[in-house]
C-alpha cells in the first residue's frame, strides 16, 4: 500500500507543474501579441496625424495658388482691357496718327510687348493652373491614403479586441486550474496524512509480539 501511494503523489504534482507550466506559457503569449497591437495602433494614429497636417499644408499651398492664378487673370483681362482700349483710340486718331509715325510706331512696339507680356502671362496661367491639378492630385491621393488607413486601423482595433476577449477566456481559465490545483493539493495532503496514519497503525500493530512474525509485517 505505501508504495502505491507514492506512486499516486509523484503523478498528481507532475500533472499539476506540467499544467501550471503551459497555461503560464500560452497567458505570456497572448499578453505579447496583444501589447504589440496596442503600439502598432499607436503608431497608426501618428502616421493619420502626420498625414492629415501634410494634407493641411497641401491646401495652404493649393489656396496660395489659386489666388496667383485669380490675380494673374484680372492682369490679363485689364491687359486685354488696355490693348482695346489702345485700338480704340488708334481708330479715332486715324489722321493724327498718320502726322506722327515716330509715335505711332512707339506705340505699336508698346502694343507688342503688352502682347507679348500676355502671352507670357498666359503661359503662367496655364503652368499654374497644371500646378493646380497635380496639388489636388496630391490631395485626393493623400485622403484615400488616410481613408485606407484608418479602415487598417479600426480593423486592427476589432482584431485587439478580439484578442483581448481571448486574453479574458484564457485568465478565466487559469483561474479555473489554479482552483483545481488547490483543491489537488488538498487531496494530496489529505492523502499523505492519511498514508502516515496508516503507517503508525501498522507499525504500532507489527510491534506486537504476536503479530512480529507475520509476513505482512516485514520491514516494519
């Protein structure tokens, strides 16, 4: 009987330690993988708020850009507005004009330059307003960048979440087996108590003259 008993306590405490031991392990996995989460989320919010001052400091540029263009357009429309009016005063000082070709011929080489001034404000018109197109390009590029984002980041906030109720289930459990290995510990201390009790009987009842002989109380 003594050597069963011992049989009996060497495999509960190896049961017990082996299940303390790969509970613990798989509880400092998931307590890992979740505080990874939490400072890839982190680290998600910074690049949105990185992101959303770029797409501030794109608009400032793309309004600062507008208003050139806007201003750049009324210069052209009082250019045109001077070249008419040039014409016009040309018609009605036909006659004057053909006494004073000195200042006609000035005034012609000042109509070709506003001409040519027009022209070179048109082209900058039309590389500002092409400047224009790639900033709102940007822009929107930049807001389907955050959009995809923050779509990522909600879905590694479900996903953390989710893990954090793993995390909850596998607490839940560890409390569960650490009850269970009180109440194994009881059971064994009970048992050992009661393998010592019967031992003491024993060996009080093979000190007996009558009972030294038997075989039962070899060893004893």
């Amino acid at each position: 009987m003594s050597a069963i008993g011992r049989r009996i306590n060497v495999g509960l405490v190896v049961f017990v330690v082996l299940s303390m031991v790969g509970t613990g392990g798989t509880t400092v996995l998931y307590q890992d993988s979740a505080s990874e989460l939490r400072a890839q989320n982190q680290e998600l919010r910074q690049q949105n708020a990185d992101l959303r001052e770029d797409l501030d400091d794109t608009r400032s540029e793309l309004d600062s850009t507008r208003t050139r263009v806007d201003e750049l357009e009324d210069q052209l429309e009082t250019r045109s507005e001077d070249v008419d009016q040039v014409a016009t005063n040309l018609n009605q000082t036909e006659e004057q004009l053909n006494a004073t070709e000195s200042q006609l011929a000035e005034t012609r080489q000042s109509l070709r330059e506003s001409q040519d001034r027009v022209e070179e404000l048109e082209v900058t018109v039309g590389d500002l307003r092409d400047e224009r197109d790639t900033l709102e390009s940007e822009v929107d590029d930049l807001e389907s960048t955050i959009d995809d984002l923050e779509s990522e980041n909600e879905e590694l906030e479900d996903e953390r979440a989710e893990l954090e109720d793993q995390v909850s289930d596998l607490q839940d459990e560890i409390d569960s087996l650490e009850s269970r290995i009180s109440t194994l510990e009881s059971d064994i201390e009970e048992l050992e108590s009661q393998n010592q009790e019967l031992r003491d009987d024993i060996e009080t009842l093979c000190s007996q003259p009558e009972n030294q002989d038997k075989a039962t109380c070899e060893g004893y």
